[in-house]
C-alpha cells in the first residue's frame, strides 16, 4: 500500500511540479506526518526530492527528474484522454484504475504533449447516454465485468417481470451501446447478447470457461448490430402531416425514419404534407406516431389507423369522466392549463 503511495507521491510532482505537504496529504488522502515519512523513504532510495520551506515553499523534484514516453504524437496523447469515459469507468469499478493510469501516463508525457493533452481534458467531454435516459440500474454490472475477466461462468435470471429465465452463461465481453450496458456470453453453444440491466440475478460459478478463438469483440458487435438493423421488423406507413409539425417527426419516429421519409405529390385541401415512412417495430408505430398529437393522421395501413383512433378514444374517455377520487379539485386545477 506505502509502494503504491510513493509512486503516486512522486508522479504528482513529476506532473504538477511544487506542492505543499498539505495539499499531497489531501490529494493521497493521508497525514501530512505521512507525507514527511514519504519523502525520506524517496530521498534515501536516491530520488532527487527535496523540501523547500517558507511561504512559498513546498516539495518538489530536481528539475528534469521525470521519465518521458517516445513515438507519442500530439494526436495520439489527445486521443488517449478523450477515449477515457469516467462514467462507464465508474459503473465498471475502474474509476480509480483509470484515474491512476492517466496520472502516470499524464507524468511521463514531454511538457508539450502534456499541455495539449490537459487542455483537451478541460475542453472537451463525452456523455454517452441520450437526452432524458436516466441511468439504467445495473446491480449486477460488476460481477458480469469480473466474469469476463476472470473467465468464470455465471448463472443468471434474466428477464422483466415474472418473464424470467436461468441461464448459465460465459461472459465473453461487455459493450455500452448509447449509454445501455450489454453483455456478449456463450450459452448452450452460440453467442447472445443481454442487456445488462435485465439481469435480476447474477451468481458466480466455481468453473472457468475458455474463450473461442479467435474471438473479436468489436467485430462481432459490429456485425451482430448490423444484422440486428437490417432484420428488424418494419412497417411502411402512409402519414398526412401538419407542416409546422414536421419538425418534431424526427423526435416521434426517429432520425432515420425522419430522413428516410418520402414525400408523396398528394394534393391536400388544408395544405398538410403527404408522407410514406418506413417505421420499425410495427407494434410501437401507433404510440410514435402519437407523440405528433392532432397534427399527424395516419392514411394507411388501416390496422395502424385503427390502433391509433382507439387509443385517441380511451384517452377521451379516461378524460371525459369525473376525477378519481381521492384527486383534490384544486390539484386539478392546478394542472389544467387554463
């Protein structure tokens, strides 16, 4: 634990250059008596520190003490503090792991690699989730990301509801997919992938498995998702549409149906637009096409149109009736729009 500590010790200096006992103590979560004994222990195995006292005083390496890493481009160095996402790294419980990787990594650039490699830290940031998705919970992530290292099977219950299966599978490698934590595993002698926050149940198996090969993780995603893309079931639907409306069509359907749509040379006597999608997932193509409210009617096919006039007529109906009860008439009021 002392090792670790004086490696930390010493390539904070090595990156910030001068700091005072305190601020080390703080930063390596230790006493600043702690941090004294440290830099004996450093002085006397031969590392050029020394301690400057007075109000501006603080310790610090002999200048030019550091070690350096060659062949690394500015590119590169920049690329290498991007790629870090400290949110996955987290959920992963590699949080510190990266942070102290980046640390020595940070110590040992040349002083212009290092600048440039701050600055892209201070500029820029990656969030990988979409907008209004909270974070799935997934209790079970790290015992799935200790698995696929360690290459033991596990047993599972996967499912929603009272839906649930067991599985015994072999965790072969995780992938955060717009910011959705999936698991790639073998079971019963083909590769599946599960969504990790559908894991209800995650037991560790007294058995190690070994991993095919050759075995790409990022190959098989790619085409697995690519597979998943084209075979997914999908709908052409015939739509009039508001044209202030259109706006929003991307938000409702998606931005590919949006920009895949066609547009239909229909003359319309209120001046709506005449569109033909081709939506996925045809049980949910009523509840998008929802989302434009009265300024979207769906042409055909009629099973869509019907789906969406009788889901228009329960929400007239839940609406036109009394309150529940228990609902105060000032809370209601509160909430209509006046």
């Amino acid at each position: 634990m002392r090792a670790s500590r004086l490696v930390s010790l010493l390539l904070l200096l090595q990156t910030r250059g001068q700091m005072t006992a305190a601020a080390l103590a703080r930063e390596l979560e230790v006493s600043v008596r702690s941090i004294h004994r440290d830099v004996d222990a450093l002085s006397q195995a031969g590392v050029p520190i020394y301690a400057e006292r007075g109000p501006r005083g603080g310790i610090r390496l002999v200048d030019g003490y550091r070690t350096r890493l060659t062949g690394m481009t500015p590119d590169e160095a920049e690329a290498l503090f991007l790629s870090g996402l400290p949110g996955p790294a987290a959920a992963l419980g590699l949080g510190t792991v990266v942070t102290a990787a980046r640390l020595k990594v940070l110590a040992a650039l040349p002083p212009e690699l290092r600048t440039r490699a701050t600055r892209l830290v201070e500029r820029f940031h990656l969030d990988a989730a979409g907008w209004f998705q909270a974070g799935e919970e997934t209790p079970f992530l790290a015992t799935i990301a200790d698995s696929v290292w360690e290459t033991n099977a596990v047993e599972i219950a996967y499912g929603s509801g009272d839906r649930l299966v067991t599985r015994t599978v072999e965790p072969l490698g995780l992938v955060l997919k717009a910011g959705v934590w999936y698991t790639v595993a073998a079971t019963e002698g083909q590769l599946r992938t599960y969504r990790v926050s559908r894991i209800r149940s995650a037991r560790t198996l007294d058995r190690r498995f070994v991993r095919p090969d050759p075995f790409d993780l990022a190959a098989y995603w790619a085409e697995s998702s690519a597979a998943y893309e084209r075979e997914a079931p999908r709908i052409e639907v015939t739509i009039r549409v508001r044209p202030e409306r259109l706006g929003w069509l991307a938000d409702a359907v998606g931005a590919r149906a949006a920009r895949e749509a066609v547009r239909l040379d229909v003359p319309d006597p209120d001046g709506w637009l005449h569109l033909r999608l081709r939506l996925e997932w045809p049980d949910e193509a009523a509840h998008q096409l929802l989302r434009l409210g009265s300024g979207v009617e769906v042409l055909e096919p009629i099973e869509i149109r019907e789906r969406v006039a009788a889901t228009a007529r329960r929400i007239v109906e839940r609406y036109a009736g009394a309150a529940p009860d228990g609902v105060p008439a000032a809370v209601l009021g509160a909430a209509s729009p006046g």
